[in-house]
C-alpha cells in the first residue's frame, strides 16, 4: 500500500522553497501527496506575527485531526496493511513558529510531533513513511514553473517589529557551488525562470562573493549550458534598499532582461522618524534616490514595495510623508500592512499606540493610491511610456 503525505506551507516565499524541498523528496521515494491528511503531515510554519502563529495552531489541530481520520478509514478498509505502519498518523511541525514556540505546539495533540529544523522534519517523515532518501528535482508536476532557489537564510538586521532573526538565526549565505550544482538539475529538469530568494539576498556573501558576483556566474553557467540566446532569466525576491548598489542596477540594466526587470524593495514607511523607531538602516530621501537611479538606468523596471501603517507612534505627518515617498516612487504595487504587535519584538513595547480606527482609515488611504499607482503603471506599460521618480 502506497505511503501518502501532505504538505501544508504558511509564510513567505522561502518557507514555499523549503516545502517543496520536502515535497520533491518524498515523492522521488515513491510517497504520494495528497491535499490534506496522509499518512503523515508536515507544516512548514511561519511565526512573523501574532497572527500568524494563530494560524499555525489552527493548521496543526486540524491536521491532526485529518491525519488520524486518514488512518482510521485505512484501518477500516483495509487493517491488514495498516497494521504494517504503527508509526503512520503524524503531524510534524516545522519552520519558525516551531522554533519558537515548541511546547506550546506539541501540546496540540498526542500525534504532534515538533521539529524545528527542516532537514530534520524531512527525515523523519522519511522515517515514519519507511522510506530511504533519494535524489530529488523541485520542478515538473505539482510545483511551480518558477524554480525557487535558496541562496541565502537568516537576518542580521534588527528590525523593531520582526521576530525572524530570532527564528532563523544569524545571516548565512550557501556556496556558489552548492548552488550552481542545484541551478544545472533545475536547468536539466526544464526551468527557465529561477527565482533567487533569502530572507535577506542582499545580504549574500560567500568566498568574497556577493549578490552581483553570484549573479554572474549563474548567468555564465546558464549560457554554457543553454546557450546565450535562451530564454532563461532570473528574478530576485526581495531585496532591501540598502543592498541595492550601482553594480547591482548596472548588471539588470545592461543583461537584456536576463535577470527580470522587476525589483521587490520594502519601504515600511515614508517618514525618517518611524524608519528610525522600526530601526531601518536607511532614510527616506536614500530611498527615494535609489529608486530614481533604478527608473534612469532602467526605464521599464517595476518597483514593488511594502508598507506598515499605524506603527507605534506614527502622527498624521508621518503618514503623509508615506503617502508622498509612494507617489514618488511611482511603484507598481503596494503591499499594505496595519501594524500588528509581535510578542517578543522591541515594536511589541513601544508607547504611543495608533489607534485601531486611524489605523483601518489610513491602510484604506494608501490602498486606494496603490490602486491608482497601479493602475497608472499598468496603462504606462500599455502605450510603452514609462513612469519615472
């Protein structure tokens, strides 16, 4: 009788590598995933806001519930194969909320197992499943045409309002090589679009090489093995405006689309005095220049962004000063966030609350701008003239 499991991601777009990570895995031994339930579960957790751990305990107490159910119709239907597998009906718990909140999670349920280390959750559902590792692609069938590659995990910035640093540690970037061999099977498999993502990419160093050196080499290894007239590109995930160098913007200016002109930078607010409360290491203004850079070298480029309203202490000028950095920056989209407090952060503490209500007035404020940016980019795209900072 074939081994089943499920896959249940919450978070960011690394945690969404890592899950397929596991997923490639236990199907190359032969494991069949299903939606939900199985013979095991994981849960790939993500621990960024109160909230967000709210989810994950949701998540665990109902897959606890459709794992045994799995297991009990198996017994029913057929008792003879699933008394071979006693170890089966288990919810492993991994990622960031696992790290931090352990005990908390294993006493969810009597089938709840808490692994806060990813490689080590993979084994063990391996274990439970009887089944022995073998060489795995995350690319084709069930996963996604963008292939994600994970150059980079961990943050040594402070952030005020982030628990990430405390859930992943300490920055740490992967070997060019280690990465180049993952690049060449994705390659191989089929991809064409990959997808270079980290909690903080910029960040990357490895052997003395950075951001703009590992991208060089991945495009040299893509045009010895595909050609240079491919259509292989690579695109960034977000990156923070501080790591955005004049080498950086010289290298998507001049490769012809190579790497996807679109840049992911989180700006959380437009006012010098919250981005010094939310301990960014940048001012308005640096930012602002490094976007008009971006629109002069690169024309057609699309600016994304991210923005927190209603931090502690945000007064109506600040917020209008937000407003204004946005309509300068002329980004394509706006993610917008109410502040949330996260146990455990120095934001959590801070004095001077926004009220809910300013704070619900000002995230549709800046909802309404995002859509007419957006809008305003999307008919510039159109007619082929394009905004600039």
């Amino acid at each position: 009788m074939a081994r089943t499991f499920s896959i249940i991601n919450l978070g960011c777009k690394v945690n969404r590598i890592e899950s397929d990570t596991i997923a490639a895995k236990l199907i190359a031994c032969g494991a069949i995933m299903q939606k939900s339930g199985g013979d095991v579960c994981v849960i790939n957790t993500c621990t960024i806001t109160a909230e967000a751990d709210a989810k994950v305990r949701k998540a665990v107490r109902k897959a606890a519930i459709d794992v045994m159910t799995d297991v009990m119709t198996n017994v029913m239907t057929n008792s003879k194969a699933a008394s071979k597998k006693s170890n089966i009906g288990r919810v492993l718990v991994t990622g960031c909320s696992a790290a931090l909140n352990a005990n908390t999670l294993q006493n969810l349920g009597d089938n709840i197992e808490v692994i806060a280390n990813r490689t080590d959750a993979t084994k063990r559902a391996l274990e439970l499943l009887g089944l022995k590792e073998q060489t795995a692609v995350r690319y084709g069938e069930g996963f996604k045409t963008r292939a994600g590659i994970k150059v980079q995990d961990g943050c040594n910035n402070s952030c005020s309002y982030c628990i990430v640093p405390a859930a992943r540690g300490h920055a740490q970037s992967f070997s060019i090589h280690d990465i180049l061999d993952e690049v060449e099977t994705l390659l191989n498999a089929g991809a064409r679009e990959l997808v270079l993502s980290g909690i903080n990419i910029g960040d990357y160093q490895s052997d003395g090489n950075n951001l703009v050196d590992l991208l060089k080499v991945i495009l040299k290894h893509a045009a010895s093995q595909l050609g240079t007239d491919s259509l292989f590109r690579i695109r960034l995930s977000s990156i923070e405006p501080q790591d955005v160098s004049d080498d950086l913007i010289a290298l998507i200016a001049t490769e012809k689309g190579r790497i996807c002109r679109h840049l992911h930078l989180p700006l959380q607010s437009g006012s010098d005095n919250v981005l010094l409360k939310m301990n960014r290491r940048y001012t308005a203004s640096y930012y602002m220049n490094i976007i008009a850079k971006l629109y002069q070298r690169i024309p057609s480029i699309s600016i994304s962004t991210d923005i927190i309203v209603g931090f502690p202490g945000e007064s109506d000028l600040d917020f209008i000063q937000t407003l204004f950095a946005c309509k300068k920056c002329a980004f394509s989209r706006i993610h917008a966030f109410r502040f949330s407090a996260r146990p455990g952060t120095a934001a959590a503490e801070m004095p001077n609350k926004v009220p809910p209500e300013t704070a619900v007035k000002r995230s549709l404020a800046l909802r309404m701008l995002a859509a007419k940016l957006s809008a305003a980019d999307a008919t510039s795209r159109l007619k082929g003239t394009f905004s600039s900072a």
